[in-house]
C-alpha cells in the first residue's frame, strides 16, 4: 500500500494540457508519495515553457522523465522494471532521452549513468530548475547530472501545472526535506535538510486554485508540524535568526489559520504529521475553522518504548497517548490514520505486542503498514542488524494488517445512519450511476448521482458501509458550497 496516492495511480503517465506551439513530447511517471507526482507538476511546468507537451505514450516520447521512490527496497526494484521497458522502446527509437528525477537519482547520483545505460540524465529533488542547461547538455551528446541539494530551493515561483487532475482538489507543497533523521529512513539523504516555502506564496498558489474551481487542497511536506517560516533558510539555522525574524515568524498553526481565513469555503488537509511535532496549537486551530478536514495522519511506527528509541523517533508511547487524548478532547470528530513498520532490527514479540495493543488504544481509521526494509546509509544500516527474519517480519505484519482491519470496521461503522457531508471528486470505480468522494475524516463514501456533479459538497446519509467506505444516498446540497 502506498499513502495518499492510489496504488492504481502509481505509474500512470501524466498529462497536461498542451500548448500549441510546443513540439517536443514528454512523458512522465510518477511512483511513491504524494510530494512525488506534485513536484512532477513542478518539473512538467518547467518543461512546458522549453517546448514539451506531454504524451501518455512511451512511443512517441522525445524525452521520458521517471520520478523515483527510494523508501523500500521494493519501491525501486519497480522504477528498475520501468527503465528495462524504457530501455526496449529505445532500441526502435535512439533518439529518445531517458531521465531519472527524485529519490533515487539522488541516492545513486552517478551510478545511474554507469550502471543503468540507458539514462541519459539524472536530476535530484532540489534541482528541478537546472532542467533546461541539463537537456542541453543531452541534445548536445553529453551525460547529464544534478544531484546537488538546496538550502533555498522551495520552487515557491514556479506556478505548478496540475496533472491528471480532476479539477477539485490539488496539492500544494509547503515544506521540502526532513531533519528528523528517523534511523530507518532514507528521506534525510535524499530530499536534503528541513526548509519551507513563503506563506506569501502558497496563498497565491491557494487563491489562485480556487478561482479556477479547486475546492480542496492538502498541504504537503514530509513533517508539515514543522513548517517555520523565518524569511528563507533551512529550519535548523532558526536559532541563528534576527529578533525581528523571529517575532514575525511564521508557524505551522499560523499557515493553517492564513490559508482557512484565505478560502473559507476550500477544504484544507494536510499530510503528514509528526507526533514530536505536532502541537496543542495546531489541534485548536484546526477545531477553530470548519473548513480545515477533521483528519490527521500520524505516523506512529511501533508501540514501544524501545523500537521508538531504536528507531530515533523522538517521543515515547505515553507521550503518544497523551496526544491521541487531546486530538480526542479537542476534536472528538477527527479521524487518524497510522504508517507502521514490522519487524524492525532487535524487535521481539513482546514489542510487537506492545504494537498491537498502542493500536488497541487508539483504534485508528486507517493506515499504511510496511515490513521493514533495510535502506544502504541510513543509521539503522550502520549500526544494526537486519535480523527479524523475513517470515516473522510478514507474519507481524498480517497481525497488524488484520488488527487494523477490524479497527477500520469499527470506525467506520460508527458513521451509519449518519449524515455526512461529502465533497464528489470522480465517478465510483464501481459504477458509473455513482459519485464518489471523501468526507471531512478522509473516509471514502460513493452514492447515486442524482443531479449533483463533481466539486460539489453534498450532504450524505449513510445507510450501509464495507470496512472502508460508506455508501449512502445524497440528501441536499451542502451549505458550504
Ligand atoms: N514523513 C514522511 C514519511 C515518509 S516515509 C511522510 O510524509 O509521510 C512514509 C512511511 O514509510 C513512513 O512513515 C514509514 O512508515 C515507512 N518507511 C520509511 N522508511 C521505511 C523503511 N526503511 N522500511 C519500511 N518502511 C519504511
Ligand atoms: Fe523519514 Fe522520519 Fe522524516 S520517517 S521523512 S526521517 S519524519
């Protein structure tokens, strides 16, 4: 299971809309998180303005673009599949350049050129804009390379064009790079250190989404609690800020109340949360405006105490319950959601078993498990043993699969016979007389179409539900529309 976006969508080619004088074609894949397929709006922008349309297919493509994951070991082994096929279809067309984008053409910088042949260019996450002097380098006959990682770069100028959209909800991003150094992650070394962008202009970037119909967006960056707004620089250089930075600095719970006040009628997410980080003022500002969705994504990792240390995730267990109580309090109507690892170096049944029971206590909605996987340079890499054996790590991680599932039930069988309001984004996979679409909790309902069309929010009494989605029948219009 991938977060946030569709596993079904993982790969897909993108497109935009084309400008006429363009000439060239493009064609672009995502794979891995939400922040991938934004910052492929990003590159799709910048490649929009030196000529390129998009394309949808591989054959007619002058350039092909792969925007990588590197957060298992699975991940890439998949974009390594991509390029075998990629690597078929030059063979009939020489001419076609091959580049690597994101995760791993960081991680592997030069490798790529030399091992896997076919690539032509290998751009990093924070050197998207190097782009055109790296295709010119390509055109001319030469290897292309830039893996050099940014204090700066936020791409806050770069207006994003919108791929595959279906017009209603879109992200924005808001923060690049992670400082938490989580020991078994690679996002540290691949997206660089911790800075955000100008609220400036991600309001732009809201206002402008809502004059052309969005009615949703998410707010994105790897630990968007710690978003600090101080005049530019990286998150870690705050301390060394002027008196007058600091007391006009921007925080997470002020972005939220700027962009809430900003649209009042845009529903606001945002993805994803960091328990160390996420603090009291967020929770009340997220009660304070109705418009701001009623759902928080809080990766928890594993119930003990001491994984939570192995793992240096910077709270303990109690302090994790004592959060889950004020969400609780604050917002009795929020939903959470959880990323956990199975089978991390060291972990034994009884902290599996304290997994299991944090998972009790807190009854998540919904959530994205993973088995472990050893990433080459990351702490855990270094000083610990991959030695849960590959069968428990999988057996754990039915356990918790299953326990989630009988959780996602319970919750979401709380919503029956309950009205819920419900912004329609596409038709139901399922059926094409049916809407469907997400509630304020991040809870999928689909029902029939009655004369209601997508972007609008509907009011939804929910007669049946399966363990993750309700089902429903629309009573009105929503007022919030
Ligand atoms: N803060 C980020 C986390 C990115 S990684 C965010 O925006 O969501 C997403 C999830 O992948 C993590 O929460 C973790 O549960 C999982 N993950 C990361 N590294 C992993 C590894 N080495 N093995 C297995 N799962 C991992
Ligand atoms: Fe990774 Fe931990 Fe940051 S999971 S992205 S190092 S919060």
């Amino acid at each position: 299971m991938e977060k946030i976006i569709d596993e079904n969508k993982q790969g897909e080619s993108l497109v935009i809309e084309n400008k006429e004088n363009n000439t060239k074609q493009l064609y672009i894949e995502s794979y891995g998180c939400a922040m991938n397929f934004s910052d492929s709006e990003i590159v799709a922008s910048i490649l929009s303005d030196q000529g390129y349309n998009t394309t949808q297919s591989l054959e007619d493509a002058d350039l092909v673009l792969v925007n990588t994951c590197s957060i298992r070991d699975k991940a890439e082994q998949t974009v390594r599949k991509r390029l075998e096929k990629y690597n078929a279809v030059k063979r009939t067309n020489p001419k076609m350049k091959v580049g690597v984008l994101g995760c791993m053409a960081e991680r592997l910088k030069s490798k790529f050129l030399e091992e896997e042949k076919i690539v032509d260019l290998v751009v990093g996450p924070d050197a998207y804009k190097d782009l055109p002097n790296l295709l010119a380098e390509v055109e001319d006959g030469r290897d292309a390379i830039n893996v050099i990682l940014s204090k700066e770069e936020t791409y806050g100028d770069v207006s994003p064009v919108r791929l595959n959209t279906n017009g209603v909800s879109a992200f924005v991003s808001i923060t690049r790079g992670c400082d938490n150094m989580c020991t078994f992650c690679v996002v540290p070394f691949t997206r660089g250190r911790e800075r955000s962008r100008d609220p400036q202009s991600i309001l732009e970037e809201v206002n402008d989404l809502w004059s052309k119909g969005y009615k949703e967006i998410t707010l994105l960056g790897q630990n968007v609690d710690s978003y600090l707004w101080y005049g530019g620089g990286l998150k870690k250089d705050f301390v060394n800020a002027s008196e007058i930075q600091k007391a006009t600095a921007v925080n997470f719970s002020n972005l939220l109340e700027l962009c809430a006040k900003a649209q009042p009628k845009m529903r606001i997410r945002f993805s994803t949360s960091n328990p160390q980080d996420l603090t009291l003022d967020v929770i009340e500002t997220m009660a304070k405006f109705p418009n701001i969705c009623k759902h928080i994504h809080l990766p928890v990792q594993s119930g003990s105490n001491r994984i939570l240390k192995e793992m240096n995730r910077l709270h303990t267990r109690e302090e994790y319950f004592q959060l889950i109580d004020n969400i609780k309090r604050i917002l009795p109507s929020c939903s959470i959601s959880q990323d956990l690892i199975a089978g991390f170096p060291t972990e034994t049944e009884q902290d599996h078993q304290d997994t299991l029971s944090l998972m009790d206590y807190v009854k998540y909605n919904f959530g994205y498990m993973f088995t472990y996987s050893e990433r080459p340079g990351t702490l855990a890499e270094r000083k610990l043993e991959d030695d849960v054996p590959e069968e428990t790590k999988k057996r754990r991680l039915a356990e918790i699969v299953q326990r989630q599932r009988e959780h996602s039930e319970i919750k979401t069988k709380e919503y029956l016979n309950t009205t819920v309001e419900v912004l329609i984004e596409r038709e139901s996979k399922k059926s094409d007389s049916e809407w469907s679409g997400r509630t304020s909790q991040n809870i999928v309902a689909v029902f029939p179409k009655a004369n209601y069309k997508i972007g609008d929010l509907v009011n939804v009494k929910v007669t049946h539900c399966t363990s993750a989605t309700l089902i429903g029948e629309a009573l009105e219009l929503s007022n919030n529309n």
